[in-house]
C-alpha cells in the first residue's frame, strides 16, 4: 500500500473513532442528565409526601384542619442537600419513620442524613444517618397513613404512631447539616453518596463505555504497529539498497581486474599486473569485512552473545587497537591518539568484542569527516567506573537523531545523497557489546562540531 493511501486511511479511521467517541460520551451525558432529574423528581415527590404525612398527623393530634400542600415547600440547596418547610412542629421518629417509607416505595435505596431545625439553638438537630436496612416494620394499619381511610382507621392508626413513638425512642446523634434561613419549621436531608442511584440506571453505559475504551486501546495499538512496520519496511528496503551498492563496487571492481589480468598480454607489465592484483586483495578484503559484519550481527541476534571475559588493562589496549586500525585499510595515515589521566586501569572485557567495539567507532569517525580525520581518545576515572571518550572532527550527528544512530540498519537521513556507504549495522553492533557488557554509551557534540562518543566502563572486581 501506498504512503499516501496508508495515511488517509489511520485519518480516517481516527476520525471515525473520535466520532464514536463524542457521541458515546453525547448520550452518556444526555443519561446523566436524565437520572439527575428523575432523581430529584423521586426525591422531591417522596419529601413532599412526608411533610404531608406530618401535617396529617399534627391536624388530628392538635384537632385542627390540615394545611395540606401549601405549607410544604421543597428545596434543593445543593446536589444533594434537600429542605423541606413543614411550618409546623416536628416529631423525630415520625419523620424517620415516613422518610423510610416513602424511600422504599420510590425505590431510593440510598444513605441518606436527616435533622430538624431547632429555633432556639438554630442550629440542625436530632439527627440520623439510615439506609435500606434500617426501615422499621409496622402493622399493615400503619402503613396505610398516604390512603384515605375511614374513621376507625384513622383512630387505628392514631394508636399505632403512639405505639411508634414509645418503641422507637432513641438517642438522636447531633448532626452538622446546613441550616436554611428562608424557613423556620423545617427538617433537612442529605444523601452523602449518590453514586449507588447512578450506578444502578447507568450500568449499561458504562459497560458500553468500558468496551469502546478497549476498542480504542487496541485501535491505537493497531495503528502504532502499522507504523511500526512501515517504518521498518522503509529501513529493510534502505538496507538492501545499501547491501546491494556495497556489494556491486567491489565486485565491479575485481570483475574488471580479472578481465585484465586475463590478458597474456599483461605480464609484460609486471606494474600494471601488480596494481590490479592489489585491487582484487583490497576488494576481496572489502568483501570479507561485510560478510563478517553480517554473519556477527546474524549471530548475536539468533543466539545469546556469550563473553569470554578477561582481566585488561585500558591503557595498553587502547594503544594496541589503534595501532591495529591505523594498520587496516580504513585506518591508514590518520591521527588517532590516546590522552590517559589514568593509570593502571583495569577492567573486565570480552577482548575480541571489545576490539570490534573500537574499530567500529574509529571507522565511523573517520567515514563522517569530511577534513583530515582527527580523533582523540581520552581516558578518565568517574567513581567505581573509567570514562572511555572518543573525540573526533567529523560532520557530528543531529540532537534528534542521537538516539536513533543505536538502532539496527538506521542511517541519518541525507537526501538522495550516499556520499558514505554502510549498513547501519556498526552502531547497533556497538550498542549490544556495552549493554552485554553491563557498561554504558552515550553520545554528545564537542567543541569541534563533531562526536563525542562516551563509553562508561566499570572497574575490575576479580
């Protein structure tokens, strides 16, 4: 699939997502708001009917006509605080026991808080906190005190209140409920956690939304491996690019040597001759160098890289590996030196891995320079660990890309430009040597606009 064609497909299929994603969350709170009001209908409707119930209690108590409706007023103060203005006197059990009531019937299973207001000490008093479990049982007469009944009923259910009032007696626990200076005879309730009444009409939604967040997770994740994948797609067809035109010039190049060589002609000129049979060794080596650097990065990735770890001195084998570079083909006529502040410095290394480690770095520096090739090597103590800087004056590598370089087949991106070829191998190759190793790497700009590459080493323990 096309670059192009990929992209519009994850925007489209982003877009579709957010879509979904601002609807659910459209009826989600066209839910929530539903539930709000029902609730406050419910609870509204439930207190309106207990300060009803109490006026009808009071007018047959105290011989007088009931009020009915037009001195019960309910206000919401908050969310979850509700006022109810009675306008008359008060009895704590009755209202515990008409709240429980009328909750259950409106299926309001909640927690919930109530007080009177005393005038004298204005202040929330006799106060309770109940809930579902806490509804006390009464004969059927009683219950019927919400229905018209006829006379003998109502003295019937006159002696049972009674009867309510001395076995209900309890001592009421002072209560901080907020006081409202509108009213005068009132009582307050406040349900400290809705969450139950909520929960139990939005469950459905919230399964809903539970699965489209799993959707979406895996949406993402999905797209994240597309992108992925692209990418190492366009790192695979960088390195077979590069595999091929690191491979065709030398080939190239012994191919044409051979045909002259081929040439009985050519003996005599035995300087002729000399010069193309350096070639076919020079690209021969060439060759051989790709070959092993693949065949070594093959082997590390396939099975567990196995070190061979010896004591070694840094100071003497820095200065034999340089002279082992300077003496290669990549390495000749360059300076490569070696400032040490330490001496004696021992630690524990795989030599042959940690003389590949070297070469790679050195070639690096020396393929990115564009001026004479000037690399310094310092060594210095940190702690319970030496410090292994190389210090070179090539081109020097972006900020963005420092992290980047570590990664198999990576190459800085140059354009249509291949002035240095590789396979971004040697980097990567660098980078699973120190982490084997259990040191560090990093790298930094120096002042030369070039490479700092910085490996920490830990010191000896045998």
């Amino acid at each position: 699939m096309k670059r192009n064609s990929i992209g519009f497909v994850i925007i489209m299929a982003t877009v579709s997502v957010i879509g979904i994603l601002l609807i659910q969350f459209f009826f989600l709170k066209n839910s929530y708001d539903l539930n709000e009001r029902q609730f406050h209908q419910l609870t509204t409707s439930a207190l309106r009917s207990v300060a009803s119930q109490i006026d009808d209690y009071n007018a047959k108590v105290f011989g007088r006509p009931a009020k009915q409706t037009e001195g019960c007023q309910v206000e919401q103060i908050s969310n979850n605080y509700f006022v109810v203005n009675v306008n008359d006197v008060i009895d704590p059990n009755l209202l515990e026991h008409f709240l429980q009531i009328e909750f259950k019937k409106r299926n309001l299973n909640l927690i919930y808080e109530y007080a009177i207001y005393d005038c004298n000490s204005k202040k929330m008093v006799h106060g309770n906190t109940l809930n579902r479990d806490s509804i006390i049982s009464l004969p059927k007469s009683a219950k019927k005190a919400d229905s018209s009944c006829c006379s003998v009923e109502e003295i019937m259910y006159d002696k049972q209140l009674s009867k309510l009032n001395k076995s209900t007696e309890k001592k009421f626990k002072a209560c901080n409920l907020p006081t409202c200076e509108k009213f005068t005879y009132y009582f307050g309730v406040r349900f400290p956690d809705r969450s139950q009444f909520y929960n139990s009409h939005l469950m459905t939604w919230y399964l809903l939304n539970g699965i489209l967040f799993i959707v979406v997770i895996f949406f993402g994740y999905t797209i994240y491996i597309i992108i992925k994948q692209k990418q190492l797609s366009e790192i695979q067809k960088n390195f077979i690019n590069n595999l091929t035109h690191e491979f065709k010039t030398p080939i190239a190049s012994i191919e044409l040597a051979a045909k002259v060589i081929s040439n009985p002609k050519i003996i005599e000129q035995p300087e002729r001759l000399a010069n193309y049979i350096r070639i076919v060794e020079q690209q021969n080596q060439r060759l051989s160098a790709h070959v092993e650097k693949l065949l070594q990065m093959a082997t590390i990735e396939k099975t567990k890289l196995h070190l061979n770890l010896e004591q070694v001195e840094l100071n003497s084998f820095i200065e034999e590996s340089i002279q082992e570079f300077k003496n290669s083909l990549n390495g000749k006529d360059y300076s490569i030196i070696l400032d040490s502040t330490v001496k004696n410095a021992l630690i524990n290394a795989d030599k042959l891995h940690f003389s590949n480690l070297i070469f790679n770095i050195l070639d690096n520096a020396i393929k990115y320079c564009k001026a004479d090739p000037d690399i310094i090597i310092k060594l210095e103590e940190s702690g319970n660990q030496y410090m292994v800087s190389f210090d070179d004056n090539g081109i020097g590598i972006p900020k963005e890309d420092r992290k980047k370089i570590f990664n198999r087949f990576y190459r800085i991106p140059t354009g249509n430009v291949h002035d240095v070829k590789g396979f971004g191998l040697g980097l990567d190759y660098v980078h699973k040597i120190v982490r084997r190793h259990g040191w560090r790497i990093n790298v930094i700009e120096n002042p030369r606009k070039g490479c700092t590459f910085i490996v920490e080493i830990k010191k000896s323990t045998l």
